[in-house]
C-alpha cells in the first residue's frame, strides 16, 4: 500500500511539473551579433587578422603593379630612345611583360584563396564557440530560444543579452589563457598560487 501511494504521488507531481512547463512562458532573448564581436577578445582577434590579411594582399597587390609598371615604363623608354636593335629583342620584353602579368595574376589568386580559407576556418571556428556557448547560456538561464538581432524586424532591447553573453565568453576565454591554468609562472610581481581557474559562463537568470 504505501509503495503504490509513493508511486501515485510521484505521477502526481510528473503531471504538476507539465502542466507548469505548459503553462510557462515562452522564453525569448537576442544578441546584437555586430556588439559581441567588438565585446568578445577572441572575436576582436578574428577581426584583427582579417584586416591584416587584407592590409599584406593590398601591399602585395600593390608590390605586384608596381614592378610590373616600373618594367613597362622600361621598355616604353627603349623603345622611344630606340634602344631596341632587333624585333626579336622587343619581343622578347614584350612577351616577359606578357609574363610578369600572369604570374602576378596567379599569385594573387592563389595568396586570395588561401586567405580566404584561414578567414573561413577561424570565422566558423569562431561561430561554432559561441552557437556551443549560447545554447549551454540558455539551458541555464531556461530560456527557450536565443535569438540574433539581425535576424528580427524589432525586438524589445530590454531582452538583449549581449553584454551577459560577453561576459561569460571573456571570462571563459580569461580562465582557458591564464598563465596559472597553462601551469605557467605569473610574471607580475606576484608568486602563483596555484589555485585553479574558475568558470562563469553563466549569467543571472532573468
């Protein structure tokens, strides 16, 4: 008698528990994708290794012209000053010329393809962190779906969670880089402790 009262009892409160979840609210914050990346260290590092990727292709690119130009211009100068003695050695500059275009074409192709795929992986790898991060961020702070603002034609900004989202993204990043977690002696002044590095990717619930 009393097993089958504690099993009545604990279907009893099963059944409370969905009836609450059903009636509960349906959950919803968002995030300013644009504010996170200029928050978030790791995401301000992805961004500064696009723009100087970028800044080394536009000097290479600009390298490239130049040397192609400045050989150009040389052969105009023999050409005018009659410097060339032969068809054959005009030709010759001509088709060098011809060369240099290809092979400069070729190069920035292949040095815009390769950026383009280091951008790629470090951009997914970065999303993948913070998508694995958000849905963790929900699960404890028990909302149902986390939104991108970008994503909505209006969204109130009381549920922006942006600054709380970064927050426990640095502070993640803050506790897996510091030197006592690496096991690496602190060069502050300070003698290690030793204590290990706590996690607080959570934030208050709402």
């Amino acid at each position: 008698m009393k097993k089958f009262l504690l099993m009545a009892m604990a279907i009893v409160a099963m059944n409370v528990a969905a009836q609450e979840a059903s009636n509960r609210p349906f959950t919803v914050r968002y995030v300013d994708e644009d504010q996170l990346y200029q928050q978030y260290v790791v995401a301000q590092q992805y961004l500064q290794l696009q723009a100087q990727l970028k800044n080394e292709f536009q000097q290479a690119e600009q390298k490239k012209r130049k040397q192609i130009e400045t050989f150009y211009n040389q052969v105009q100068t023999k050409y005018k000053n009659g410097q060339y003695k032969t068809q054959k050695a005009f030709d010759a500059d001509q088709k060098k010329l011809e060369q240099m275009q290809e092979n400069a074409q070729k190069e920035m192709e292949a040095m815009q393809k390769k950026m383009e795929q280091q951008l790629g992986a470090e951009q997914s790898k970065l999303a993948n962190e913070i998508d694995l991060f958000l849905a963790d961020f929900a699960v404890k702070n028990d909302y149902d779906a986390i939104l991108r603002k970008e994503a909505a034609m209006f969204i109130n900004p009381r549920w922006d969670v942006t600054d709380k989202v970064a927050e426990g993204l640095n502070a993640r990043y803050n506790a897996a880089n510091a030197p006592v977690a690496k096991g690496e002696p602190i060069v502050d002044g300070n003698a290690a402790t030793g204590d290990k590095a706590t996690d607080s990717d959570s934030a208050p619930a709402k």
